[in-house]
C-alpha cells in the first residue's frame, strides 16, 4: 500500500519503470481523443467541480487512462470525498502513476500522470481516508471505464511463512501473481524485522491476484486449508508467532461468507478445531524484496526441501486439474 511517504520519494527521487511506454506525436493524440479529453490528459487542463462522467459513479468497475487504456484505479478504492471529483485511494499497482512536483497557480502540488503515456490524470493529496491516507484526485475526462466487472481479483491470506503460501499458489491454475507481504497490523510499512518481534500485529501473508474466469475463489480456498495446519493458534511446524497464524483478510460481505462456507466444508477433514482468523481486509504492505520468489530461487536450501517441497508435492497430488500446465508435467 502506497504512503504519502512514498508519493514523496517518487516524486523526489524518479518514479517506478512502466510495464510499457506508449509515446505519440500530439496530432495522433488529437486524432484519437476528444476536445475536451485532449485538454485535459495533454495539456494539463482540469474539467469543472462535479460535471465529470465519473463523479457519482460508485458500481464496480476498472478504470484506465483515456490516451492509451492502462488500467489505473478500482472502483473498489474509489470513495466520495465531497471535492466534485472521483477520488480513489490507491492506484491498481505501484508503477501505474507517474509522480511530479507541479507548482502551477502559486501552489505546490503533487501531480499524477499515467505512467505508460504520461496523460495527465489530476493530484494526489495527504487528506484521504486511513490506512492510507491517500487522495488521488482525478479528472473523468482522464479515464475510460475499462471493465464494469473485473475479471481480475485479489485474495490476501497467511498460513504461516509466506515463502511456502507463495510457492503454492505461483503453481495454481489462472493465478496471474503472488506477491509476500504483511496485513493485519497496527503500524504503517513494517519491517521483516519488526515483524519478527510479534509486537506490530501483522501476519505474514500473501496477496493473489487471479483470474476469476480460470479459478474460483473457493478452490483458492481449499487449497490454502488443505496445504498448511488451520488448527494450529500462531503457529505453522517450527515458526511459532502471531506473525504465523492462519488468517483470511476479506475484502466485503462475499468474500467472507465464501470464506465461512469453505471454512465449514473443511472443518470435517481435520481432528481439531479450524482456528483461523477472519477479518476484514485494511492494508497490505509489500515485503522486502529477498522474500520474493524464494522457493524458485532457493530450492534446494534445507528449509525448502524439508518445509515447502511437501506442501508442493500434496498440491500436485490433490489438485492437479487446477495446476498450471507446466505445473503438470
């Protein structure tokens, strides 16, 4: 979860490499935008208090940059902040935004573009809603609606190392990404470090994001129960901690009664109690990058072999239509 803290160190310090660069003559851009959009996204123009598309539209929905359709912010985010503009919380990923310093109108400000074409999209502010804080203050005319359902979803759970839930769920069918990190705590950006006290409340965890087309959230579900140890309090084999528990962050009322039903489901498949923890999702703050990757890096380390091979071996053998295909082989 991006900070103000962050927005800063972009904007001093260079921004985050775009997934891609579109880059095109401004006559191209006029061929293809209207007026009112090339004002706006080309020439840093800004569109009236509350005559935006955008304004009052809360249903579901992606939204993307008007000049060359990257997807930029999710409904989900989106909140009603009383300026007369859409507002949103955080950006779909890091590197989505372009930050610059914009002291126009006698004012210092934090510009927002579109990372991929530099489209000029409005302002982020410190004054949003926590965990945080964050408003990204955007033009309709910037954005295109992409999708009214998204086809894409995220899920964040721990069950214990988050080096093995990785490993795991990187195997799974329609699973675009995994990403370690940490959820459920009471500080901003924690440490591995910090973590590893048990005193910030954060759980090690993963987010997932995958395709609701290829995998559903309640076989992502029974694979979570079914490859680590839901009837162990803060505690997976060896690590010990509230950092370890089994824990479900749900993201609305679906996601958790999805959660419960699978939870029940599961219950008959083990001699004690399931323990974990479901909660409502806050804040996921991405892991240090050693983390990632580690069990394709490391595979043959003493932890890997004896801890996470196991778990990849009873995935395979109980899951194996909902494998990748080379997952398979």
């Amino acid at each position: 979860m991006l900070t103000w803290i962050d927005v800063i160190k972009f904007t001093n310090n260079g921004n985050p490499a775009p997934d891609r660069r579109v880059e095109k003559s401004e006559e191209e851009w006029r061929e293809i935008l209207t007026p009112g959009q090339f004002q706006v996204a080309r020439l840093k123009g800004t569109e009236r208090a509350g005559t935006g598309e955008f304004c009052e539209r809360h249903e579901p929905g992606l939204y993307g940059c008007v000049c060359c359709g990257t997807p930029l912010f999710d409904s989900r985010v989106k909140f009603e902040s009383g300026t007369g503009w859409p507002s949103f919380t955080q950006p779909v990923k890091q590197n989505a935004i372009k930050y610059e310093k914009d002291t126009s109108y006698g004012m210092v400000r934090v510009e927002v573009m579109c990372n991929v074409c530099d489209a000029h999209q409005g302002h982020v502010f410190p004054d949003g809603p926590e965990p945080s804080g964050l408003r990204y203050c955007v033009n309709s005319a910037s954005m295109q609606l992409l999708e009214t359902e998204r086809k894409e979803a995220t899920l964040v759970l721990g069950g214990g190392c988050f080096w093995c839930t990785e490993a795991v769920f990187q195997r799974v069918k329609g699973v675009k990404s995994v990403v370690s990190g940490y959820a459920g705590g009471m500080i901003k950006n924690p440490t591995y470090r910090e973590i590893t006290t048990g005193r910030t409340g954060h759980a090690e965890v993963i987010k997932i994001t995958y395709d609701k087309d290829q995998v559903g959230l309640a076989d992502l579900l029974r694979i979570f129960f079914t490859t680590h140890d839901p009837t162990t309090l803060n505690r997976q084999g060896y690590d010990v901690g509230t950092q370890y528990r089994s824990v479900i962050f749900y993201q609305d009322e679906q996601e958790q009664a999805i959660a419960a039903q699978v939870m029940d489901e599961m219950a008959q498949y083990f001699d004690d109690p399931i323990v974990t923890e479901l909660s409502q999702f806050m804040a996921f703050y991405e892991a240090e990058d050693y983390h990632k990757d580690y069990y394709n890096q490391n595979e043959n380390a003493p932890y890997c072999t004896a801890i996470i091979s196991p778990k990849i071996q009873k995935l395979k053998a109980q899951f194996t239509g909902l494998l990748k295909s080379e997952v398979q082989r």
